[in-house]
C-alpha cells in the first residue's frame, strides 16, 4: 500500500473535504480552503495540520519531523510503508479533518 492509497482512504472515510493541488503539484485536503493534509507530488512523503499536541508527540515518532509549514505541522517521509506507517498516517488525517470539522471549529 502507498501513502496515496492510505490517504486517499481515509479521505472517503470523511465528508466535505476538497481535494486540489498546491503550487508544487502536490495533491492537498482542505476543509473551506484550510489545508489539514498534503501529499508530494511523488508520494513519497506526507505532511498533516494536528493540534499542537498530537503534533509534539507524532514528531518523536520514526520518519516523522516537524514540518517548516509552521506550528502543529508534521511531515511524515517513511521509509517501508508499512502496518505502523498506515496506521499513523490515516490517524493524523482523520484527526487534522475532525480538527477542523469538529465542535467549535
């Protein structure tokens, strides 16, 4: 499975997100024009809007680094896509969606 295939899954898992592209091709999710998730152009890595949080502790975690899209961003450039990688990367998806879908946002 790729990260393309993982998030792509996840993003049918959720409602209103508008899928587009950035200025550098790379595939993005947004809820009213607020990016939450992003994919380089080559699938190789993935980058999330978490609550500041969530995004100190998934910055501890392998292949994982806080991302210079400013705070709460992480980006997440695995290696092996595997069980732990999927599991993250459709965690962070759902999470940064409901971040801006949930009660008071």
């Amino acid at each position: 499975m790729t990260l393309r295939e993982i998030l792509e899954a996840a993003a049918s898992e959720t409602g209103g997100a508008e899928v587009g592209a950035d200025a550098e091709g790379a595939t993005t999710w947004s809820i009213g024009g607020t990016v939450f998730a992003s994919l380089s152009p080559d699938g190789a890595s993935a980058s999330f809007l978490l609550d500041p949080i969530v995004a100190n502790a998934a910055a501890r975690t392998p292949d994982v680094r806080r991302s210079p899209r400013g705070p709460g961003w992480v980006d997440m450039t695995p290696r092996i896509v595997d069980g732990h990688v999927h599991d993250r990367a459709r965690a962070w998806f759902l999470s940064g969606h409901r971040r801006l879908t949930g009660p008071g946002a």
